[in-house]
C-alpha cells in the first residue's frame, strides 16, 4: 500500500473536551479522499492537527513525501509541515484582501524562497532571479484557475466564487504533495460547485496531488472521492467507498439521513 498520509489513533483534548478520540486513516498517494461527518464531529480538528496548528494530545500522523524519508508531523511547526508538502485551505476563507490576488499567490511562492534577510536587503543578481521567478510561476498557477484577469485586483474585491479558488491558487503554490481541502464548495452556487468539482479532479492529476477534503456538499463528495472517512462526535464510525458509505446504516443514522441518502442514490 503506498500512503503518503497515515493518521494513527489520533486525539485531541481541550480541557475535559475530547475533540478527537483515537482517529485513524491513510490517504494513498494519488487518492482523493473525503472526511464528512456532522458539524462539530471534529473534522476542521483534525485537519489543525495535520497542518500543525494544534499538537495533538496523543497518537502519530506520519508523512510520506515522494522519493523522501517517513516523517513525523506530530509537534511540527505549520511552516515545517508546509515545507514537507502538506498545503491547506480553510472553511473561512483567509486571504490577504489588502493585497493583489498575484500578492495573495506570490507569498504561497515565497515558502520556497532560498533568499534570506541580507538578500531582501541588498538584492543580489540571485535573489532578484528569484524574485522573477516566484512571479512567473504565481502568473502561471492563475492562469491555471481561470484568476490571470484578475492579477491585480484586490483579493477583498472578487467575487466569493473567485476567492475560493484564489485561495487554492495560493495553496498550490506552495508545491504541495498533499492538499487539504476544508470545505471548498461552502457558500457557492450549483454552477460554481459543478466547476469546483471538474477544478478538483483535473488539479489531482495535472499537479501530481493527493487530496483529502471536508465537504457537506454529498454529490461533490460522491462524484470526486474514491474513499470517506465519517466522524461522529470525534470518533471514526465508518470508512469505505462512496457506495459502501452510501448505503451504510451508522452513516445515515448520524449524518446523512434517510432524505440525503435518497439525494445522493
């Protein structure tokens, strides 16, 4: 089995709030996965645990960058992680609206810059290389989402639709081998939603990505994973195919339902 992501009997306390409770899964390398589960079953929890911006309290996630060594993600720092390839988005977008939609990718870009202060500073042949560099590549990645029109507009001015994919455009840029999705249909029409879904599955194999993704949206979920992950109250209830999760009863108890499976049928 190669993994490139394995999550081991992972938990997270808060106080005497256990968000997590002994989660466990593998993501393959080329897979696209998703994690469903109702609101407050500790999806966004997990994925702050992935990207280092929660330690968990116990368990072990391990990182398996192509061609590199098994890595240990667990007390890693959030640039650390993204430096191994391990890049996100977030339920509530966060974008710099201040700055330029190609500012927004540039510092994507910047995670993989080798100048340093004195180089910022005094701007050497090297770094200014560099510089044009990060820009090119930051123009090329807009293209790629359909953003180029729109270089140098504010991020705060786009469309909502637009922002969603600005802020994986930033995400991209950042060379990622593993690209956590949290929530990237939230808040888009059936038009923007149909388009984020073909955007996905061609992101996959154009860059070479793994994905894992929380979504309540069920038909991009069906149409895009090839495994689901379920949470309920912090704990694992179920994993398999769209078809398997479909028709699981634990499933449709906790989350689906019976109307939402008769939906995604």
């Amino acid at each position: 089995m190669d993994n490139i992501l394995e999550v081991k009997y992972l938990t997270m306390d808060f106080g005497g709030l256990r968000a997590l409770n002994n989660v466990s899964l593998h993501i393959q390398r080329g897979e696209i996965v998703a994690l469903i589960g109702p609101n407050g079953a500790g999806k966004t929890t997990l994925f702050n645990c992935l990207s280092g911006i929660y330690k968990p309290t116990a368990g072990d996630t391990f990182l398996y960058p192509p061609g590199g060594k098994k890595r240990r993600l667990n007390g890693l720092k959030i640039n650390a992680i993204s430096e191994l390839g391990v890049a996100r988005t977030f339920q509530n977008i966060r974008l710099f609206g201040g700055m330029t939609v190609l500012e927004n990718v540039m510092i994507g870009r910047h995670t993989r810059s080798k100048s340093g202060i004195l180089g910022a500073i005094f701007r050497p042949p090297a770094t200014r290389s560099e510089e044009k560099t990060i820009i090119d590549k930051s123009y090329s990645i807009l293209e790629y989402m359909g953003l180029a029109p729109l270089v140098n507009e504010l991020a705060n001015n786009l469309p909502y639709g637009a922002q969603r994919r600005l802020e994986i455009a930033r995400a991209l840029a950042t060379d990622p081998h593993l690209l956590l999705l949290d929530e990237p249909a939230a808040g888009m029409n059936p038009q923007e939603t149909n388009e984020l879904d073909a955007l996905i599955a061609q992101l996959r194999t154009d860059y070479n990505l793994s994905i894992l993704l929380i979504e309540h949206d069920m038909k991009l979920v069906m149409n895009l994973a090839q495994n689901i992950f379920v949470l309920d109250y912090g704990e694992e209830i179920a994993c398999g195919t769209p078809q398997e999760i479909r028709h699981n009863p634990a499933v449709i108890k906790a989350y689906l339902g019976e109307e939402a499976d008769a939906e995604v049928s």
